[in-house]
C-alpha cells in the first residue's frame, strides 16, 4: 500500500481568504502543502503547512520557479488568475518544469484559449453554450459599429484581470470610447508601484512588464443577479462543482462579499462541456483534422470536436485546409456558403445591405463551369 503524502504547492496573489481555506482542507487530507504568498497574507496563519514562501514583487515570477524548483510539487493549485498567467509564461521558459505544470492546469494548446476572454467565450459558443453577444475591440471603429446596431448598456473587459478589476459598464459611444482608451492605457510605473506597495499585490511589476498588449472585448450588458461557478477537472471529467449568486458585492462590478450557493442545470451542463473539450484537445491535439467552422465564432473545429453538434456546423472545404486540387463543385459551393455567410454578417449586414447580386451571378458561373 503506498502511504506516500500527495504534495501541493497553494500559490496565492490576491488576498483573498479562499486560499486560505483550501490549504486547510489540504491538511487535512493528509496532504504536503506548501505555499507561496504575500508576507502577511492569511495562509501564513494556517497550521500544518510544510512551508511558506514569501511571493516578493520585485521579481514574483522568480519566487514562484524557486518555490517550484525546491519543493517539485504533485500539482500547483494557483488560487486566481495572475497566478495562471505566471504558470504558462514558466510553462513557455523552463522545459523541466512543463509536465509540473500541465499535470496542474491542462493541455498546453489550450492556455492561450483561458487566457484570452474572446477565445474562452468562443470556444463556449462552438459548444453551444449560451454567452452574451461579443466583440472584439480594436479601435473606436469598433465601437462604433457595435452601437451603430442599436446596442445601448454594454460591458467592456480586459484580459488579465478579476474580481472585478478591468471590467467597465457603459450606456453610451462615448462611455464606451472613454472605457476603452482607460483600460486599453498601460499602467504608469507609479501606479504599478503603489499597487505593489499599499494593495500588497506581487504581481503588478510583473503584469506590467508581460501585458502591455491586452486585449478588449466588448459585450451585451445582461439584466440580472450576477452569479459564477468554480470547478474541478482531469480528463475530462468534472470532479467538483461549485455555483454561487452574487447576493453584495463591492458596489455593480466589484468583487462579491456576499454569496448564496445555487444549483443551476445550465452552469453544470456548461461545466461539462467545456471540460470534455479540455479533454479532446488533450488527446488530438487542437489544431488536428479540422474539418467543420463554427458559424457563430468562425473559429475552425476539429472532427472529433464538432461531431457532437456537425449539424449546427459548417463545412470546411478540403482544399481550403490541404494541398489538394482541383477543387469539386460540392467543395466549391461548401466555400461559397462559408465566405458569402461571414460577408454578410461582418460586411452587409451591419449597414444593411444585401449580398451583391454581382456576387451571385459569379457564383453561379464558377458553379456551373466546375459541374
């Protein structure tokens, strides 16, 4: 019988009491735990733990490959997103470290989906989870043909962020233009400082430095009780779930001091289906066999990932995805579909114009000529 303690290395940035509450659990467990934080931080309080490190800000991602190095851990738990962010960047910069890191967090081809809102979100419509209407926001000329569309309240998110920071709610083009230029500004050296300093977060300087680039989106403002899950998964399957609704929270989009455990179908089945798709990318790899695009995101989907739901897919041409040629007739009217259906939702719709009759007329003749 193995007696061997699993060990867990509890890494926590923000000061928020959760961590502390899971290293107790650990312990419980029979689990070695050790944790790296902010001097100060609640998790120094927790009995039990084999060790604590300090999460310096001068060089937070250099604390964290030390603390990793030292104790070569079973699993890291990051306890919020900064964390996650560091993992993949150590992921990318120390090879040793890779099969650490991704027996903890996952495929490696799926991190620049969980870190981009916009490639989480459409990752989610692909598998037919409900999302809000979204947006990617390049410039003000995005933003003025999303309201152009009649879009009123919207909400604007920055990548890199949580708990409420990065997110601005807006009811008009100029609120969202003034939204967009703030959180698209990279933060001063100053304001970094003083987050390091007085909010005692490690990770300003290192954030600052590593995400000068953001991306923004832009999204459907939805009426309602704000409410999130959290859960747990390895190959595939949902180990833990948790959903709460937001009952107070640090004024409308501030983080949640206030919760009420619910049990929602829709949250659990989203749950499901997202980590069932950690698991294909997993197994095929994300870029393999693509043969479907997702009308609602445009992203291309692979065999085994779109078989589910093919019918709500459209066809990725053959010679659009490989050397082969000529191309069919079947082929070519499958490209027609697929170009002509982004065209007019991207390019004519938003302006409200038809498909040009000229486009058909050229359609049917290459059609005609290739049958």
């Amino acid at each position: 019988m193995n007696n061997r303690r699993p060990s867990v290395l509890l890494v926590a940035a923000k000061w928020w009491p959760l961590s502390a509450r899971l290293a107790i659990a650990l312990v419980r467990h029979r689990c070695r735990v050790r944790v790296l934080c902010p001097a100060g931080h609640m998790l120094t309080h927790v009995s039990g733990l084999d060790r604590v490190d300090r999460y310096g800000g001068l060089d937070s991602l250099a604390c964290l490959r030390r603390s990793l190095r030292e104790f070569n851990p079973d699993i890291v738990v990051p306890c919020d997103d900064g964390v996650v962010a560091q993992l993949h960047a150590l992921h990318a910069q120390q090879p040793s470290m890779r099969e650490t890191i991704e027996r903890s967090l996952g495929a490696p081809q799926n991190y620049s989906i969980v870190s981009s809102r916009y490639k989480l979100l459409s990752t989610a419509m692909d598998l037919g989870i409900c999302v809000p209407k979204t947006g990617v926001v390049t410039g003000s000329e995005d933003l003025a043909g999303w309201h152009a569309n009649g879009a009123s309240a919207s909400v604007l998110k920055v990548d890199g962020e949580s708990g409420g920071n990065g997110v601005r709610i807006t009811r008009s083009l100029r609120d969202s233009v003034a939204a967009w230029r703030q959180l698209g500004a990279r933060r001063s050296i100053g304001a970094a400082c003083k987050r390091m300093a007085i909010d005692r977060y490690p990770l300003a300087l290192w954030m600052r430095k590593s995400q000068s680039d953001r991306e923004i989106i832009i999204q459907a403002f939805v009426r309602g009780r704000p409410a999130n899950s959290m859960f747990a998964c390895r190959q595939g399957k949902v180990l833990s779930m948790v959903s709460v609704a937001v009952v107070v929270s640090d004024g409308p989009i501030g983080a949640a001091t206030i919760i009420r455990r619910i049990s929602n179908e829709s949250m659990s089945r989203a749950a499901e289906l997202l980590a069932a798709r950690d698991r294909q990318a997993s197994a095929t790899g994300a870029k393999d066999d693509l043969i479907y695009v997702s009308p609602r995101s445009g992203r291309a989907v692979s065999r085994a990932g779109g078989e589910a739901y093919r019918d709500k897919l459209m066809r990725l041409p053959e010679f659009l995805r490989t050397d082969s040629e000529p191309a069919s007739a079947a082929d070519l009217a499958d490209a027609f579909a697929l170009t002509g259906f982004f065209l007019d939702r991207y390019a004519f719709a938003p302006r409200g114009l038809p498909l040009p009759d000229a486009r058909a007329r050229f359609v049917a003749a290459v059609l005609v000529q290739a049958g």
